[in-house]
C-alpha cells in the first residue's frame, strides 16, 4: 500500500552551494571550510514540491552531471517519501546501496587551482549512512549477483506491446497477433485472481499453449472445460479472499482490492476470447507467437505467476534497472514492460482514491529517471519498437502528474529527443555544453529564449560541477547557477584508468593475472 500519512509541510532538498560571480562555490573559499559548518544561506536549496513535475538535464559528457543526477535522487530519497525508478544505461547505480568512504566528509576541500572538490553538506559519513541503510533499494539484474539488494530481472509476458511481438508482419498477421495476444492477456487475469486466492502458481505461457491445443480439439465442449478448468466461483468462494464492507468489495492477496464483478468479467472475457481464437488465428501465426514467447521464456527474463508475489505497491523506494546487464535484444521490450507496470500501478491507485475524502489519499510521487534519454526517446524512432516505447513516455509525459508519475530525463544530445516530450519539462537544467549549435538547439526545445544571451553563453564555459537552473526549482529568480553538492553514494559505473593505459612506453601489455585455482565460480 502506499506510504503513510506524514506531516502535510514540504521538505527541502539539498541541491548544491551558491556561488560566486566567478562560479565557485562562495562558502568554501574560506580557511575555516568544513562539512556541515556552513550557514543555510550556503546552499541552494529546492522545496520538495517544486519537484513535483517533469525534469530535464542536458550535461555533455564529463560535465559532473552523473553526480547532479545522483544527488536529486539522493535527495528525493531522503527527504521526500516519493519513489525513485533509475532506468540506468551506464550501471553509475548499480552500487547505489554503498555510501562513500568517510574521507568524502573529512577531506572535503575546494580547489582553487582546480576550480574542483567533492563538496558534501553534512558534517560527518554516519549523518548521511545512518538515514540511507533505512532505504529499501532493489536493483534489477540479468546479472548473477550476490547480495540481497540485487534480483534477477523479470517480466511479465502479458505486459509486452504488440509493436515488440511483430516488428516485421504483414497487416493480416498483425491483426491475428493482436487477437491471439489479446487471449493471452485475459488469460493473465484469470490466473493472477486464481494465485490470489487460492495459492495456485501458472506458467502464462505453457497454460495459454494447452487451451491453443484444446481449441484445435472440434469434438471437444471447450466451454465446459475451461469451465472446468477455471471456476470464476473457486475464487468467489474461497477463504483466503477478504470481504471488504460488503460483499461486492474483494480484497485478493492483502493487497488488491476490486470488485466482484470486475472479476466475474474478467472470466467471461477470458470464455469469448478462447471460444473465438480458432476462428482468429491460424496455426501459422500461433506458432510465430509462441517460438518467440518460448525464446524469451528459454532466456529467463519471463515471470511465471506466483514466482513471486505480485503487487500493487511496491515495497522499495528506489528501484534500479541495470539496463548493461540485459541481452541487448530485449533491452527496449524489458524497459517498456517496466515502464507500462508503473503506468497501471499509478493509474490503479488513483482510481481507488478517487472515490475517497482527499484526507486519505495516502499516493506518494514516483520519479521515472532515464539516463541517456536519447537513446529510449528518440526524435526520430528507427522501427516500431522504439516508436511504441517514445509514444509510451509520451503518454507519462502528458498525462502523469494526475497519476503522480514525473521524468526525470539526462542526455547529451537534446537534438536527438523527442521534442514534445522535452517541452513538457517545468525544471530545466543546462550544464557544460560543448558547441554553440548544441546550446542554440538548447535554447529552443527547452524555451530559454526568456534568458539574457550573458547567461546561457556561459554553459559553453562551464566547468565541472556547475548547472544552470531554470522553472520551478528557482521560484525566486529567472535562473540560478550552482555548484552541485557531493553525491554521497557509489557511483557504479567507471571509465578507463589512463595512469594505467596512458604510461605504458614501449612493448607489449603485460598479460593479465590468471585467478587462483578455484577462485572462479561457474554461473548456474
């Protein structure tokens, strides 16, 4: 269930130190420096209600904006009870759950002659490490890992859009794609009702194979078998499903409440569905269908239901999906699964409180974070997987704040977003950008014409750690300019060691060290 009703007044996140005309940070220019001895006026600070919309971060590479980034997470985690789901292409969360070594604190310095430091707010490591072990983190892998913030990452096949299944069909195929799909997908109602009440696990696609078979069957009653084999009155009847207030209200597996005839519909579409996909589909398209659900099923990325208990609500505050780790063909069909979960999560969710006293609405924001923006919402999609996947995060984008989902989008490339959703973004932030063609296009999909032309030049100036801010994070001024606080968490992802690459003089590169007999484990 979402989180608890807590105080009604809006925290303030930590985003960076105000600086000087010459853009350094202005309170660490003194002798007497340290973490956590600074005034309130140092920082600039954001309320966590100017945070309550879309995002967008344009940050060339090398700019600092991995750690700005990391940071307005931090920060949402911490003083917010809003939800964080990283969409992570360069794995820099993978190591989230890690908190820095305490000379992060100790050391904190800036260096004039760098014009550089990793510069934390609080006064010590224990401050921050005491308030982040209390964050329940899962992070999302194809990797094998141990640890118990990491899981195997897993859909569910009912969730996958049909542009995924049929890249390259014919109209006629399409259309008996969609029906078959269709089937499928109130098969999933029917067994997820089942689970719920009475504990019994499915395999979605092996289930869905047999009724196929069964249908074929012509001296077969099929309406009487699935009848037999799926009993809507099984689940009605059953103890483990709560009657909440009446006996229209259901509550299935402590988490779903729904009505009872919401599920009595859910039976007879199933019924009409599997008593018409002989007529709809050929055993052509039928095999085509399932060869590639067995593909995936044989790569582990499928769900079966009951595997794990589905949900509702979700039980982790910062979820991570190690897009690196995953087979590069099922990247854009994994992503756009777990976007499309978090769409129906929130839309379920408004629709129970809708009918209730605005006192008890107890929804907490969710932030949708995509790293490398460019590369998942594209301007121009190349086929229609990544097309299905923009008009996805176009849908977010234009109808999530009543549902209390928000972007949250970083790229390089504002060239190569898709404009509509750019335009979209309140809270806008510009970091080092490397062209004047570049901040040209920056002025105009982000509607920054509004500035004086002084100010926006000075991106192309920038050194690392500063951002330019403008919306609704800067409710005082036009635009701010800051140096971004330390982010105090692990940064995953990591770059070439030059000192190693870049001093080799002559010869060849020594071979690497072979592991110790038995120090490596074969992957199950």
């Amino acid at each position: 269930m979402p989180t608890p009703k807590g105080s009604s007044e809006h925290s303030e996140l930590v985003l960076g130190w105000r600086v000087t005309p010459t853009l350094e940070p202005a309170y660490w220019l003194t002798a007497a420096a340290k973490a956590g001895a600074q005034a309130a006026d140092d920082l600039f600070t954001v309320s966590s209600d100017a945070m309550a919309t879309h995002t967008s971060i344009l940050a060339q590479s090398g700019s600092g904006k991995s750690v700005f980034l990391g940071r307005i997470v931090e920060e949402i985690i911490l003083q917010t009870k809003a939800r964080c789901l990283v969409l992570d292409p360069n794995a820099d969360f993978r190591k989230v759950y890690k908190v820095e070594p305490a000379s992060l604190w100790k050391r904190a310095a800036y260096s004039r002659l760098t014009r550089r430091g990793k510069l934390p707010h609080e006064r010590s490591r224990k401050e921050f490490a005491d308030r982040w072990s209390q964050v329940r983190f899962r992070i999302r892998t194809g990797f094998a890992a141990s640890g118990a913030q990491y899981e195997p990452f897993q859909i569910s096949w009912h969730l996958l859009s049909m542009d995924f299944l049929a890249e390259d069909v014919t109209p006629m195929k399409r259309s008996e794609l969609y029906h078959c799909h269709a089937f499928v997908k109130a098969l999933y109602d029917v067994l997820w009702y089942t689970y719920s009440a009475t504990g019994k696990k499915a395999n979605l696609i092996n289930e869905a194979h047999e009724i196929f078979r069964l249908v074929r069957d012509e001296d077969l009653d099929l309406r009487k078998k699935l009848e037999e084999k799926f009993s809507c009155n099984e689940i009605l009847s059953n103890r483990r499903v709560k009657r909440l207030g009446s006996a229209d209200l259901l509550m299935l597996n402590n988490d779903w409440v729904i009505s009872r005839g919401t599920v009595e519909r859910a039976f007879d579409r199933f019924n009409e569905n599997a008593l018409t996909i002989a007529r709809y589909v050929s055993e052509e398209v039928e095999s085509f269908y399932f060869g590639r659900a067995r593909l995936l099923q044989a790569s582990g990325i499928l769900q079966e239901i009951g595997s794990k208990q589905p949900s509702l609500s979700s039980n982790y505050q910062l979820e991570v999906v190690d897009i690196p780790s995953l087979d590069q063909s099922t990247r854009l069909l994994a992503i756009d699964a777990v976007v499309r979960t978090e769409w129906e999560r929130a839309r379920y969710w408004w629709k129970y409180y809708l009918d209730r006293a605005e006192s008890d609405d107890m929804r907490v924001p969710t932030f949708i974070v995509v790293d490398e923006a460019h590369n998942l919402i594209p301007n121009q999609p190349r086929n229609k997987a990544e097309y299905a996947l923009r008009e996805q995060f176009r849908t977010v984008v234009a109808e999530g704040r009543k549902y209390g989902l928000f972007l949250i989008l970083v790229s390089q490339r504002p060239d190569k977003l898709d404009p509509l959703i750019l335009s979209e973004c309140e809270n806008r932030a510009v970091m080092k950008l490397g062209s004047e063609a570049v901040l040209a296009t920056a002025r105009d999909m982000l509607g920054l014409h509004e500035l004086p032309s002084k100010l926006l030049t000075k991106c192309l100036d920038f050194e690392v750690g500063r951002a330019l801010l403008v919306g609704r994070w800067c409710p005082s001024t036009t635009a701010e300019v800051v140096y971004t606080a330390a982010r105090r968490t692990v940064e995953g992802g990591r770059n070439l060691r030059s000192t190693y690459w870049g001093g080799l003089k002559a010869g060849r590169p020594p071979a690497p060290v072979k592991p110790r007999r038995g120090s490596l484990r074969r992957r199950k």
